[in-house]
C-alpha cells in the first residue's frame, strides 16, 4: 500500500526533496532568495525573487554577492535576504552563481542605502555601487582566518592619550569628549582655529575619534581630499594602536581599498578614515561620525544619485543612534540650520582665545588703507599687501592664494573687452604661457589668427591672471625668493619653515610646518562676483582655510585680503564664521532659497522635462501638495564642445519644504521609475539639492 502523501513525513522516512522544473535540486531551508540586481533603470529598483539551489545553499546568505538570470542576461546583484516562500505567482529562477561567501552588504549598510536612495530620489543599486568597493577575489581568501582573528581579540577600549588637548580651547570641548568616552552620543558643530600644529583639527578628530574608541565603539571620519586624510592618518597613529585604523579611498588603488574594507566589515579595524565614499563604510558598533569641512564640493558624489556626504552622515547618526562632529574652519548654512534647529550643539570660543589664536587680518578697502593708498581698489597688489609679504619672508614663508589657475585662463579683446572665444565651438581662449598660442579651453584648438566676432579686433589682453603668471611677477618683485606653486595637478601638501613664497590656487594651499607668516589673500573679487548662489559662502570658507594655516597675530601672523568690503571680508576681519552663516542662513530663509528649503533639478530635452515635471506635480496635486517651479530655462546660451550636453537641454527647478520633502520625493522617484518603464520619452537627469544649480 502506497504512503499516504497527506501525511507528513517522519526522519525515518525522510523528506522530499524539493526541486525546479529542470530537476535541480532546492535548498531545504528558506529556499528562495531576494536579490537587488546591479542596473541603473529605476523602474528596476526593488528585489526579485529567485530560488536557491541546495549545492548553493551555504554560500547563499544575506549580504553576498550573486550572479542572476534576468530577462536573458547575466546580472549580478547582492542577495538581501532569504524567505521561506514567494509571492512572485510563478516559477522562480534558480540563483546562476555565488560570486563570492564574503558577506559584504551588512544589513546597517542595506538600511542606510535605502535611506540614501530615499532622500536623493535615487536607486539602492547606484548608492551600493558607491559603498561596496569593487571586490578584489584575491584578498578574499584570507577573510575567514582575518574574521577568526578579529572575533578572539573582541573590541578592547585604548584610553586616549593624557596631557594637553586640542579642545582645551574651547568652551564645552573637554565635556563634549568626556560624553563621547563615556559611550553617549553628542552632536556638536566646531569651527577649529588653527589649521596646522598640534592643536590642528587634524588632532582634534583624532581626539574625537579615540574618545569613541575608548568606549568600545567604532568611528567613521570623512574628509574632502587625500591630503586631508594623510593629516588625519598621522595624527589618529599618536592615540589609536595602527591596527585599529583602516584607510578608504580611491586614490590609494582597488587593492589597498579593498583591504581595508574587508578589515572592516571582519571587526579588525574599528575606525574608518577616508573621502566620501567612505560614510558608507561598515564599521561595527559605530559610535561616531565626522565630517570635516562639508562646505568642500569634493563631498559631493559625481555619479547618481549625487549625494553629499555630509547628508549621508546625518543619515546614519540617526540610524544607528551615534554621535556627531561636524568640523570646519567656516561654517556651512546647512550646518547653522542644524544648529539653530537644536540637531547639533555649537563648540564655542571665548573671543580673548580667538584673538590670541588667530592671525590679524587687514583689508585693503577699509578707509584707513584707501587713505593711504588710493589705487588700493584697483590693484592686484596693492601696497600693504606688498609691505606684508615682504615682511613676512623675513620670518618665513609667505601664503599667496589666487582664484584661477593655469597662465592666462581667460582672454578678452583689446579693443571692445568682450570675452575672446574659439572659432570651433564658442569655447573660451586662454594662454598656457609667456610664449603659448592662444588656445581653447574647451577643445584644445589654436587660435593664431584670431579675430573679435564683436569689433574685428585682432590684439588679445589676459582677462585673469592665473598662479602661473602671478607667480612669474611675484618673483620679479622679490628676486632671490623661491617661488612655490600649487594647482592643477600639482598640488603641494606641505612646505618646510624657510624663505619663500607659496603661490597657491584656492583650495590646493600647503601646510607649513610651523604655520605661514603672512597670507595674502587676492582675487577676491573674481571669486564673489561669481554667478552663483553660493559665492558668498564658499569664498569666506576658502578664506578662512587659507588664514587658519598662518600663525597667531602675537607670533606676527597676517592676512590680508584685497576683496571690496563686504560682510565676508567682515567676518573674516572679525574671525566670526558663526555670525557669517547665520546672517547667510536668514537671508535664504527670507528668500525661500536652499538650505532654507529643498531643491530638485529636472534636466534633460524640453519635451522629457515638461512630460516629467507635469506628471510629478499632477500627481503632487492629488496629493494637496504645491511646489514652487522655476523653469524650463536653456541649460547653455552657446553651442558646446562635442561630447558636453545639448545646447537643446533645459532645466526646471522645484523648490519644496522640509516638512513636504518626504512626500515630494518619494512622488519624484515614483515618476522617475514609471516614465522609464513606459520608454514614452527620453530619459531625464534627477538631482536633488545639488549645490551648483543656483
């Protein structure tokens, strides 16, 4: 008599095995697999389900990466989570392959990338391809015995190192350490002073950082660039043992990168240092997050969903209930408005500290300096910026930051004044040096015989000087002195106590050891007549960068800068970034401009923006939800060089309140997902809160 198949069966009977339609065996416990495949098409952007094959059955575990069947393809993807059953309604497709055992998606990296791809309207495909480093099989092979390793030392707390503190200076610095060390979770915004010496916020992160350590938990420390990072590798090596510190960041190499992720990911390393791909790091039991100088557009993702890592890190403080640092020279007005909020909680100093601390800083547009030297307005280099650079090559070096680099990056017509452009695509011309031809900056076409589309003038005049140029007259005014440049792709990261001038592009100023002895900040005006919303703010910030590397005003420290009076030259002259952002902060909160509110930027052909825009705020109206719309503009008022976009491409803006925001993006990454799977019209580029749009 057959068996009863309604009965269940007993462990002398054993079980069926469960299979597919071809006959390949099924694991016997949670034997399907949700998999988030890697592709870029929003409307892609949720798990699929698939079935797992029992020979795959031990490998197959959450965070892993996969290979799939998909509509033909071999995709790869990362495995989420195992279930018991699918609701998919139809037969699943088996798991093609197990690339790798190595769990690398931890389940705190997942929930932070569905946060990321939440706010910026994106997919969890683009934000995973930023936090999970391409893998590197070779290393691979060492990851059990490094996990076995990692999991007998457990986490063994290292008091940070006694005596004299960086934040000693500040009011509520000691006791913002002491709560960190004693495992709670401050949120603090500090503006350091000093930007080189051992009272440098290099060494105040790395307090911060061996603070968390001493309670057990993980710190996650971001800066802009790997000169930023080679500063806070050398100070966390005085107060953290070496082991306990892993480096991420492109520039060190896929192999170097990788390694330190999986010494992560094993429990080895607990503090995580790097550039901005790093906030994704997953470090175990996170106890701090840091961002330094977020004002900096190198946090700025360049692939989709563009985001800013500053708002990653605001991100995971929440989710994962961790401390927060937010540390800058100036002070950004996103960070003022998480102040004034009540997020984050201002490390204040008494102003006699500040005055014994920084340098002094002289404007040659005040009263007093027009007095004395009327054509101050209009020189490059006025007098007392002369005076003070050539008594501060009697001390030391001397700090000269420009605006642009190269020789002559932009050119004019004699004659009229009007830009000179290149004959081919419109770009404009420029001059690499003394003796260089006129050349495009766009597509590296000559221009010998140019001739002015406006007057027919055919004599050229430098429009901007650039560091190189500068620097050629700098060392004709001083003869004898060594003359150092900085820009481009030859950025210095440091320079030693003698003579000399250091001719800097802005943003690529090097460390002197023992703090420059005078700083002339010049171009000031170029960089504030910029046609952005935010060429106010990032010239204080690289005004204040720049300062902070010269020495105290009681050891002669001086800066000066030549910029037309403003209430930038005025916080600087001040030294009072706070009171900078916070009268920035009220004037986009009176005009309803970002960070007072959200932004989104739809950009694409007119005829895809106009369909997207009109379904997004069709579907917002439903809702009862209006949003302020500025657009479509024309994205390029001339032609550009091939390969740039269409001079046909338009833009929208729409600008919505925080209170609406989650509301408002959910519907633009909804619609985002909906007009890609329907192929009714070209694709459009979504980026929210970019800071380049206004």
């Amino acid at each position: 008599m057959a068996p009863d198949s309604s009965v269940q069966p007993s462990l002398l009977q054993g079980f069926p095995t469960r299979q597919t339609p071809g006959g390949l065996d099924l694991a016997q416990h949670l034997p399907v697999a949700r998999v988030l495949i890697e592709s870029p098409l929003p409307h892609l952007d949720r798990p699929f389900d698939y079935s797992v094959p029992a020979a795959l059955d031990q490998a197959a575990q959450p965070g892993v990466r996969v290979k799939v069947k998909f509509n033909g393809q071999d995709l790869s993807g990362f495995l989420l989570e195992r279930v018991a059953q699918s609701d998919a309604g139809h037969t699943l497709v088996p798991l093609a392959k197990v690339v790798s055992p190595v769990p690398v998606l931890t389940p705190a990296v997942r929930d932070l990338a569905d946060a990321v791809a939440a706010r910026y309207a994106g997919t969890v495909s683009d934000v995973l391809r930023l936090a999970v480093p391409p893998r590197v099989a070779r290393l691979e092979k060492d990851y059990p015995e490094v996990l076995d390793a990692a999991e007998g030392e457990g986490a063994q707390p290292t008091p940070a190192t006694s005596g004299s503190s960086a934040w000693t200076a500040y009011r509520t610095g000691a006791a913002f350490l002491r709560h960190l060390a004693a495992g709670g979770s401050p949120r603090a915004a500090v503006n350091p002073l000093q930007g080189y010496g051992p009272a440098g916020w290099p060494a105040m992160l790395a307090e911060a950082a061996a603070a968390a350590h001493a309670s057990g938990r993980g710190a996650l420390l971001v800066v802009p660039d790997y000169r930023d990072l080679d500063r806070l590798e050398q100070a966390l090596k005085d107060l953290v043992p070496g082991t306990a510190v892993a480096r991420l960041t492109a520039d060190d190499g896929p192999t170097p990168r990788y390694r330190s992720f999986l010494r992560l990911l094993a429990g080895k390393a607990t503090i995580a240092i790097g550039t901005r791909s790093a906030a994704f790091a997953p470090v175990r039991h996170l106890g701090l997050v840091a961002c330094w100088d977020d004002g900096d557009d190198l946090h700025i993702e360049q692939r989709a969903p563009y985001a800013h890592a500053r708002e990653v890190l605001l991100l995971r403080a929440e989710q994962e209930n961790t401390a927060c640092l937010l540390a800058g020279h100036a002070r950004s007005t996103e960070v003022q408005r998480l102040v004034e909020a009540g997020w984050a909680v201002p490390v204040a100093t008494e102003r006699a500290t500040v005055r014994r601390t920084v340098p002094r800083v002289l404007s040659t547009a005040d009263s007093f300096e027009q007095e004395r030297d009327p054509l101050a307005t209009i020189a490059r280099l006025p007098h007392a910026a002369w005076q003070a650079a050539k008594e501060g090559l009697e001390r030391g070096p001397v700090l000269v930051q420009v605006a642009r680099a190269g020789y002559a990056p932009s050119l004019v017509c004699e004659a009229c004044r009007e830009p000179a452009r290149c004959g081919n695509c419109q770009g404009p011309l420029a001059l690499a040096g003394t003796s260089a031809l006129p050349q495009c900056r766009w597509c590296s076409t000559p221009a010998p015989d140019w001739k002015c589309s406006h007057c027919g003038g055919r004599r050229l005049r430098k429009g901007a000087t650039g560091v190189l140029r500068t620097a050629e007259e700098l060392g004709r005014a001083f003869p004898g002195t060594t003359v150092i440049t900085s820009s481009g792709d030859q950025v210095k990261a440091a320079v030693g106590t003698g003579r000399a001038l250091v001719v800097a592009t802005v943003g690529a100023e090097p460390v002197a050891e023992a703090g420059y002895a005078a700083a002339l900040l010049l171009d000031g005006d170029s960089l504030l007549r910029r046609e952005t919303l935010r060429a106010g703010e990032d010239t204080v910030r690289r005004w204040f960068n720049a300062a902070a590397l010269v020495r105290s005003a009681p050891d002669g420290g001086l800066v000066v800068v030549t910029a037309t009076e403003t209430a930038g030259t005025g916080a600087l002259l001040r030294w009072d970034p706070a009171g900078y952002a916070q009268r920035e902060l009220s004037l986009r909160v009176e005009l309803q401009l970002p960070p007072a509110v959200r932004i989104a930027s739809v950009t694409g052909p007119r005829a895809a923006v106009e369909h997207y825009t009109g379904a997004v705020e069709a579907d917002l109206a439903r809702a009862g939800i209006t949003v302020r719309a500025a657009g479509p503009a024309p994205l390029l008022l001339t032609a550009p060089p091939s390969g740039r976009r269409s001079a046909e491409d338009v833009r929208t803006l729409l600008f919505f309140p925080y209170g609406q925001a989650t509301a408002v993006v959910r519907v633009l990454r909804v619609t985002r997902a909906a007009v890609a799977a329907k192929r009714a019209t070209d694709p459009v580029q979504l980026r929210l809160d970019g800071v380049d749009v206004l």
